[in-house]
C-alpha cells in the first residue's frame, strides 16, 4: 500500500512540474502581436505584403495601418487612446520626443539598436533614453529631368546656383507652349502635396539661420527671418514657372507626381522616396540642392536627415513588445524583406541591409564626396508642427491668389511670428 502510494505521489509531482514547465513556456513563447502605425503613405503596399509574409513564417499577428498623409499627428493620438494601441510607431523629431517620450521603451542595447551601423539619427530625450531609432534616411532637394534640360537647349552645368536655376526655368516657361512641356509641375498647397514647401523648402530658411547659430541642438523660441528673401526667391520660381496658375494650387487635385513621369515638366520639387516611381520613365533623373541665392551656395549640397524613426510602445505588453522587436530585427536582417524595404526606402541604416540603389541618395553622397555642405533637416525642430504648417498654408494660399507686398508679408508673419507663437504653446 504504501509503495502504491508513493508511486502515485511521485506521478502527482512528476505533472506538477509538467505543468510548472508548460506554464514557463508559454510565457516565454507568448502569443504577442505588433500593430505599426505607419508614417508614410508610399510604403502602405510594401508593408502590407511583408506582414502577411512574416505571420505566414511564423504565426506572429501583424497589423499595419498607414496614416493618412499629414495627419499622422492626430491619428496616433486617436490611436493611443484605444484598447488595442499601436505596439510600434514613429517618433521623428523633437516636438515627437517631447509629446510620446513616456510611451516609448528605451531602445539601448536592444536587439534592435544593436544592428544599427549608425547612431545619426537616432533621438534621445532629456534623461539620454533612447527613444527612437532611424529605420531609414532620406534626401530632398529639386528632381530634374536632364534630358527635358537639353531638349531646351540648355546643360545641367548652367545649374550650379539660383541666377542658373532661375535663367532656365524661366526660359522653359516662357517656351512652354513651343517645347511641349513646361518648368515646374505643380505645387499644390492640399494636405497631399503643401508639406513640400511648409516642411521641406522651408527647411533652406531655417538651416542658414541654424548655420549662422553655430548649429541648433534644441528647438529656438524664435526666428530671425533672415533667409526669407531667399525663400520667396526659390516659391517665386517654382509656382510662376509651372504648368498651374498660382490662383489654383489651393485645392489641389494636381499630379506633380505623374506631371514629371509623363515628361510635362522639366523640374519637380521632391525626395528621395520618389526615386523608385520617377525612374521608371526618366531613368537618369538627378536632383539638385534648394538653390536660393545665399551667398556661395555653389558648395550647397541636399538635404539629408529623417523624420522616420521607429519607437516601441512601452505600455504594451511584454509578449507584444518582444514579438515588435522581433518583427523589427527581422526586417533589417531578412535578406528578402530588408531588399524590398530599401527598395522602397532608399536606403536603411543597418548592418545587413543591402546597399542603396536609389539614384537621388547617390547624387546626396556624390555632392558630400565633392566637399559640399549638407543641408540637415532643422525643419524637425518646428514647434507644434501641425497648427504651424497649417498657418503657413492658410498665408500661402493667400499670397498664391495675389502676390502682393501685403500677402508676403502675411506669410512672413506665419513664417517667423508663428514659429514663437506655435514655440509658446508647445512649451508654456
């Protein structure tokens, strides 16, 4: 009876620790999930074809949902709010830092970060964590089409400043009708197409003001305007050497986009992430630096920095911030997966992520390599970017309709006086 008995204690613990060690695996192999809000709307089709392939490998749940462009903002924080928040998302400048940092796991030493080749553009908040990393970089500057250039019977050599730029651009304006094709496609000031004048060519005022600070490291309480002039010199150009009139930009509905595929414009004011969509019908397109008439501006190279940065919801639970850092790794380090995403991406700053094909990130290097200087995106400082950007397109607008002293003024007014009033709000 009683070796009956001490079998059956035995066979009693032996499941007590079957049990203790099924319960210790499951937690080790829990059933998490990652749900990116993703920031750009031109990697939406990508994204969705990598997630289905990395639940179908290994039976992680992954949801992508793209914002809306230019209203990223907003839906991350409709998203936030929910029972089922976004596991990773993007933190891209400073203000983001400021508003999101408590949401934010710290990313050193993680998995993650460790495969990084860089630290340039990774953000940190004021306790040094780390709160988001670079998944990728970027350029901007002015697309040309060379051969749109010669067919006018200019060079791309007669483009090496603003007096170039301008020269050309206006004579193909002034020949539209007998070249067949016009200077700039359209600068429309919709929420699609407005963040590349509001954001991007705004970028040339606030750099040379940075430059002439000695370089910003946190976001200035305000602006002097120095480089206005210079702003409106390069808008000018652009929105009254176009295949739009100015009065019709407000609401949009222009392609830019297919206006230089399609051969209608010679110049298109863009990034590096159109690099994979313009080259298949002008395959030897080139970008150039926001010439603007500063002072030695020959030596102007692209801009270059990033706004997409990944940071992983602290908040979530430990199965899904660990199934996000895994989803993350893998697509830097999958040879298929990291290829399509720097196909589309242009170029990502990881160890085993391919090396770059994309043309416009090759002309940035190219410039670097001939000793220019690189414009860095002092645009991720604008304070409370939204309501900022949306009083500069309200003045735009204004001015685009009547171009007069009075209207510039009012963009001017956006433009210097918003900064401190947005930098007010943001900060108390």
């Amino acid at each position: 009876m009683k070796k009956i008995f001490a079998l059956l204690l035995v066979a009693l613990m032996c499941l007590a620790m079957f049990a203790g060690c099924a319960k210790t695996n499951d937690a080790g192999n829990g059933t998490g999930s990652v749900y990116w809000l993703n920031f750009k709307p031109e990697l939406d089709e990508t994204l969705q074809g990598l997630a289905k392939t990395y639940t179908e490998k290994t039976g992680v749940p992954v949801k992508i949902v793209t914002a809306a462009s230019g209203t990223y903002s907003q839906t991350l924080t409709a998203e936030m709010d929910k029972s089922t928040p976004p596991t990773m998302f993007v933190i891209g400048n400073q203000a983001g830092v400021k508003d999101w940092a408590d949401y934010a796991l710290d990313l050193t030493g993680t998995p993650i970060a460790n495969e990084l080749n860089t630290d340039a553009y990774n953000l940190y908040d004021e306790s040094g964590k780390l709160v988001s990393i670079g998944y990728c970089y970027e350029c901007y500057g002015i697309i040309v089409n060379p051969d749109l250039i010669e067919a006018a019977g200019h060079t791309m050599d007669e483009i090496k400043n603003f007096e170039g730029l301008k020269a050309v651009a206006e004579d193909i304006h002034a020949r539209a009708a007998e070249l067949g094709f016009d200077a700039f496609s359209s600068s429309d000031m919709d929420g699609s197409s407005s963040w590349r004048f509001t954001g991007h060519m705004a970028n040339l005022e606030y750099y040379y003001e940075e430059r002439d600070a000695g370089g910003w490291t946190e976001c200035p309480a305000s602006l002097t305007g120095a480089y206005m002039d210079n702003f409106k010199n390069l808008y000018d150009l652009c929105i009254n050497n176009s295949l739009t009139d100015p009065k019709d930009l407000a609401t949009g509905g222009h392609d830019a986009e297919n206006e230089f595929k399609t051969g209608k414009a010679a110049f298109f004011v863009n990034g590096s992430w159109e690099y994979a969509a313009v080259s298949e019908t002008v395959p030897n397109a080139t970008m150039i630096p926001y010439y603007c008439g500063v002072a030695g501006e020959e030596k102007a190279g692209l801009n270059c920095g990033t706004e997409n940065c990944w940071a992983i919801n602290a908040k979530a639970s430990e199965a899904d911030q660990k199934a996000t850092m895994d989803f993350m790794v893998w697509l830097v380090t999958d040879p298929e997966a990291s290829a399509e995403m720097v196909g589309q991406l242009g170029i990502m700053p990881y160890k085993s992520a391919p090396e770059s094909t994309n043309g416009f990130l090759n002309d940035a290097a190219e410039y670097t390599a001939n000793g220019c200087y690189v414009m860095d995106w002092a645009t991720n400082y604008q304070p409370n970017v939204d309501d900022y950007r949306a009083a500069l397109v309200s003045a735009l607008n204004q001015y685009n309709a009547d171009q007069s002293d009075a209207n510039w003024e009012a963009v001017k007014t956006a433009f210097v006086d918003g900064w401190a009033v947005q930098y007010a709000a943001a900060n108390g």
